[in-house]
C-alpha cells in the first residue's frame, strides 16, 4: 500500500427519470474527468446507479481504474423501472490497490429505499462506503448504530479503518454527534472538512470522511462541480 492516499467522497446526481441519454453521458465525461484531474486513488460514490456505472467502466478501465458497486436491490435491480433508483454506493480504485469487495445490507425498514455499505479491502486498510436513509431519523440512528458495530469488530480485528458517505446528516444532529464520539473512542477521526456540500444547505456538511487518527491529513479539496448538487470531499492522507 501507497504510503500517501487521495481519498474522496462525492454524491453524484443521477437526475433520475425515466429518460436517461445523452445528459448521463455528458455528467459520466465530467465525472471521469473529476477523477482522473485529482489523481484520486480511491473514491466512494453515492447515488450512482448500475446504468450509470455501465457508462463510466470502460473508460475507467482504460485509465487504470476498477470500478464496483452492486446495486441496493440486487439482481432485481437491473429491470426497469427499479434500474433507475438501483443505487451502487460504487467504490472506484487504482487497479493494483483492491484486494475483496462485498455488499452489506444496512437496517432500513420505515423509509423508503434500501440503504447499503460497499466495503473494499486493501491489505489492512477496509473502506466502507454509505448513504444513509434521508428521511426518518429512527432509521438513521439504527443505521449508525449499525456501522459502528461493523467498524468496532474490524477495528478489534487491527485493521485500518476508512468510511465515506453521504450521512444525511450535519454536525449539528445529536446521534451524528454521538457517533463521532464514539468513532473518536475507536481511534478514528472525522477529517474536519466543515463546508456546505450540498447546494441549497447552509447549516454545513452532509457529506463526511472518516480515517485513523494517527494518519495525517497533508490536504483538503471542496472543489466546486456541476455534475451533482453536492460537492466532493477530497483528501490526501499520509498513513502512519
């Protein structure tokens, strides 16, 4: 493993309906660009679908990337109309970093759509990426509670830990508070990446990266795109 990482977290709009064409080809270009114009080593996505994913592989490919992500329905998920909502949360890589890839199903009964983590493992570095339940905060709550006994067994297990995502939630929201607080006790640290990331929200992030504390945070991006109504989180890390 690369002693410094570019890591980065990115909700990129899909603009679902039912007649997805040339916009989603132009918003992959630019997506594709994003990526490769901040040599990002590994990035978690959200709200990109399979259909989506179909459009950027092969170009990826070509420029050294693995991209994976299997959709929040499944096999179902490629038959219309479920496809346009077919979320990944992809992770998308260097070719000679990845090592295993699964998909986890995140509690979410009471909402609406299902809601999943995709962990990636590389050496002793496991990175799970996730987009919590945007619209019940009970949900939410049992969805944190649910990933931090994922990350305390993997960090009981002495592996390194890094967690993407579009949470659903700010600073200001007490279980996100609560969370934080109990990562800290993990030894895991939010990178302090504190603007607005989505257009429209003033009252902070909603959009988060956590990593080890004793890593070294050398950079953070909040680079402004056109392609999402969020902003990505990039960060250049040093791994100690």
């Amino acid at each position: 493993m690369k002693k410094t990482l570019t890591l980065a977290t990115f909700n990129f709009q899909n603009h679902y309906h039912p007649y997805q064409t040339l916009k989603d080809k132009t918003d992959c270009y630019s997506f594709i660009k994003f990526i490769m114009e901040n040599d990002i080593d590994i990035l978690g996505t959200q709200e990109i679908t399979n259909r989506n994913l179909k459009l950027c592989k092969p170009v990826l490919t070509d420029y050294g990337y693995k991209i994976y992500g299997d959709g929040r329905f499944g096999k179902l998920g490629y038959f219309y109309p479920l496809n346009l909502a077919n979320e990944t949360n992809s992770i998308i890589f260097k070719k000679d970093l990845g090592k295993g890839i699964t998909t986890i199903k995140l509690p979410w009964l009471g909402t609406t759509f299902p809601r999943i983590i995709t962990r990636a493992d590389f050496d002793n570095i496991v990175f799970l990426n996730t987009h919590l339940d945007n619209i019940n905060p009970k949900v939410k709550q049992k969805q944190l509670l649910f990933i931090k006994q994922i990350i305390k067994q993997l960090v009981n297990e002495n592996k390194d830990i890094i967690l993407t995502g579009d949470f659903n939630m700010t600073l200001k929201n007490k279980n996100f508070k609560q969370f934080i607080y109990d990562l800290e006790n993990l030894n895991i640290k939010r990178v302090e990446a504190n603007k607005n990331s989505c257009r429209g929200i003033d009252f902070g992030p909603l959009d988060h990266i956590f990593i080890p504390k004793n890593w070294k945070v050398e950079e953070i991006k909040q680079p402004k795109v056109s392609i999402s109504d969020h902003k990505p989180i990039i960060v250049k890390v040093k791994i100690k």
